[in-house]
C-alpha cells in the first residue's frame, strides 16, 4: 500500500505504531534517532515519515527541513505530548501534513495516515495530469472514414475492458500514442493517470531512473529522492513508446517489474508495490527482433497479449479528406478551405511521416498562404509536385486499385488473411485466389 518511517526514541512507541501501521498493510521501518533516520531518506524513497518532536538527538520540526531537501515528496506526521501553538504553527508552515497529539486514539492516527496517503496520491496525479495538458496533443478523439480503423476503434474498445497488457505497432506518425489514450480512457482505469515516456529518446541509466526512481546518492547528481513514472502512474496507465529500443539488460529489469507489479528505486533496498496496466508500442516489427535475439522473447509475450497494428496513412486515402478537415478547423481561425486540386494533390502522396505529417502539412499552408482557399500550387513543396503544372491524375484500372486495397488490408492485418477477409467483406478463398492472380502477373511482367 506504501511505506513509512516511523522516527521514536521510546522503543514501545515504535513496536506499537509499527503492529498498528502492519496491520493497514504499509511497510514499515522504525528508527531511534534523526541520525538514522537521515540515512534511511538518503537509502529509501518513503511516502510518509511520523516523527515524534522530542527525540534524544535533536528536534522533529526541525528534521522536516532534511526531509523537504532530501525527499520532498515524503509527507510527514509530527506527534507530540509536549505540543504548543508556536511548534504546532511552525510544524504546519515547515509543510508538515497533520500534528497529533499524544496520547492519541488509534483510529485519529489511523485515519490521520490514510488521508495523508490520499492527499499525496491526488498531488502527484494533478502533477502530472498538468504536464500532460501542456504537451497534450491538438486533438482527443480518433478521425477515421476508413473500414480499416473503425476495426481497430472497435478492437480498442473492447481491449479497454480488460486490464491485459497492449502492444501497438505502426510506422511513425500513425497514432499509436492517441490509440493508447484511447483505451486508457475507455478502461475501468479511465480516471487514473496516463503516463507517456519515450524509451529510444534517453539512455539507459537515465530511463531507469525516470521510470522506477532513485534514492540520494545513487548515482552523480542524485541529490535528492525520485518517484518513479511507474509510480506515478499507480492505478493508470504507463505508455511505453519505442519499447524496440531498449537494451537487454533494460528489458531484463522491466519484466520484473511488470511480472511483479513492483519496483525497487535505483540504489534502493527496499521494494514498492505498484497497480500499473503497460501498453507498449513500437514502429519496427518486434516479432522480427525477438527472432533475431534484440527483444527478449519473455518480456514480448508479458507485452503482446492483445497486438494492435495501425496502418500508415497511404494505406487508408480515404481518412485524408476528413483529417484534412479537422485539422483546418484546429490551425484556421478563419475557416480556410483547400480546393478540389490541393486535394488532389494530398489524395497522391505517400505521407512517409503518417497523420503527423499531414497535420504538419495543414498547419503550415494555413500560417503561409493569405487567402481563403488554399490550392495545390500552397502544397508545391510535396513530392513529386515541386511546383510542377505538368502533374496529371495517373491513369490506373480498378484491377489496381483493387490490388492495391487488398494489399494494404492485409499489410494492416499483419498478413492475417483470415482478418483481412472479414474486413474486406470476402472469403479466404477470395483473398487466396486474388494473392495468386497478382503473383503470376509479377512473375509474367
């Protein structure tokens, strides 16, 4: 449930706070003396510290100001037989959560600690839900017209039910941290924490740190103790982006932690109970790195108990009027429109950088281009345009088009014909059939 320092000189006080405290279900270490309490805080990440205010080495109240410099997340009880106004003031302004005075009834102490616990616990969760807001994407919801993705919208939504581990693949720039959002927010987890960290963007020691925290000490510049994101996100959700980029070692610690809903802090020895769902996502095929011995084949089953593969934007054109559309209303204050031609011209290209792209597209014609309408000479930047006037619609036959649909269904269902059958409305002897047709034609070309 959480750990706590107690800090009494009197060993009958410590013996019977930590039976009481036990009995809650908290982990408990007991100390003597501010000394070793000191090194305790320095060693140990502890949600809440009790102190007496008298101790035989020195002053609970002044203790706190160790505390608030070496662990400032810990929330401290000040309990007292000797209380005045002026140290029950002080306590108060030094950022002491309650003040109790002995001799106290258990159930005071009790609940004391609990609300202290709740406090912490909604503190860091409006930390982070603020943090969140200000790199909060432009848009919430999923815009799709395509079959393709109102499948995985589907998919999404039931795998939001249960609590099993999620990994999404797709290229980069598809929306694989929306799609976590999506189920994170559907899930009985809903109103818990979402906490997002991309693996591949810090080293190794770095993404241990932010991930399960660290205690003073534990490396240069470790000055003070850290809560890590896993314990942050406790009762939410812990969004693991680029999980292929880890190392082995990494990948060795975070099995643990997932298999054991524990962490221990860098440099710590003592171990937290956590209540995490993970959903991992990754733009390389993980299936393929297990296979080649870079992903640990154990921790890729912990992770892939429900895959969800997101197709790239060239594989679902028809999403891209509607997109396009959105994204106007987010960048144009002014309404602006695009023309048959610009959408034309978006309808052709590839979007190697997916939905990010694309909204980088619209953001930028609608900041540079003066009138209302944009058109596809505002787009000349895009391949294979250039500014081009000589561009015609290529001239393709349905036999294409239907080649190509069919292609990018299965691509999308990671070659699951069965999968793609269903969602192309066909049989699997259909998709066979057509598979064969396309192979003989390349062979005869």
């Amino acid at each position: 449930m959480g750990s706590i320092l107690v800090l009494d000189d009197e060993q009958s006080m410590r013996e019977m706070l930590q039976l009481m405290l036990e009995e809650e279900g908290y982990h408990v270490t007991t100390v003597p003396g501010i000394a070793e309490a000191e090194e305790e805080i320095k060693k140990n990440v502890y949600d809440l510290i009790i102190s007496d205010l008298r101790l035989e080495d020195g002053n609970g109240i002044d203790f706190l100001d160790t505390v608030k410099t070496i662990s400032p997340l810990s929330s401290v009880i000040i309990i007292t037989a000797y209380a005045t106004l002026e140290s029950a003031l002080r306590a108060i302004r030094l950022g002491a959560y309650d003040y109790v005075l002995k001799p106290f009834k258990i159930d005071i102490l009790r609940n004391s600690v609990r609300n202290a616990f709740q406090r912490k616990t909604l503190m860091e969760e409006n930390l982070y839900l603020r943090e969140v807001a200000d790199r909060a994407n432009i848009y919430d919801n999923i815009v799709a017209e395509s079959r393709i993705i109102r499948d995985l919208i589907d998919l999404s939504y039931k795998a939001a039910q249960s609590d099993a581990n999620i990994m999404i693949t797709g290229e980069s720039g598809v929306g694989k941290e929306m799609f976590a959002r999506y189920i994170h927010k559907n899930s009985p987890r809903g109103n818990g924490p979402f906490v997002a960290i991309n693996c591949g963007a810090l080293p190794e020691s770095l993404l241990e740190s932010e991930l399960f925290g660290h205690v003073a000490g534990a490396f240069t510049g470790a000055q003070k103790n850290k809560e890590g994101l896993f314990v942050v996100a406790n009762k939410g959700t812990i969004f693991l982006d680029e999980i292929s980029e880890t190392t082995n070692n990494f990948q060795v610690k975070l099995l643990r932690v997932i298999q054991e809903q524990e962490i221990r802090p860098v440099g710590g020895n003592s171990t937290k109970s956590i209540n995490v769902r993970v959903i991992a996502a990754s733009n390389k095929d993980i299936s393929r790195l297990v296979e080649e011995g870079v992903f640990r084949k154990d921790l890729y089953y912990r992770i892939n108990v429900i895959p969800v593969h997101i197709p790239p934007l060239r594989h679902r054109r028809e999403d891209i009027p509607l997109l396009v559309d959105h994204f106007l209303r987010q960048f144009s204050s002014s309404r602006k429109s695009l023309s048959p031609g610009a959408i034309r011209t978006l309808l052709h290209y590839d979007f190697p950088g997916n939905v990010r792209e694309l909204q980088n597209i619209i953001e930028r014609v609608c900041v540079l281009t003066q009138g209302a309408l944009i058109t596809e000479d505002d787009l000349y930047f895009l391949e294979p345009y250039k500014g081009s006037q000589e561009y015609e619609t290529p001239l393709i036959s349905l036999k294409k088009v239907e080649q190509h649909h069919i292609e990018g269904v299965l691509e999308a269902c990671g070659g699951n014909k069965s999968k793609a059958a269903e969602i192309l409305g066909v049989s699997r002897k259909f998709i066979y059939s057509k598979l064969k047709e396309y192979q003989q034609e390349s062979n005869g070309a």
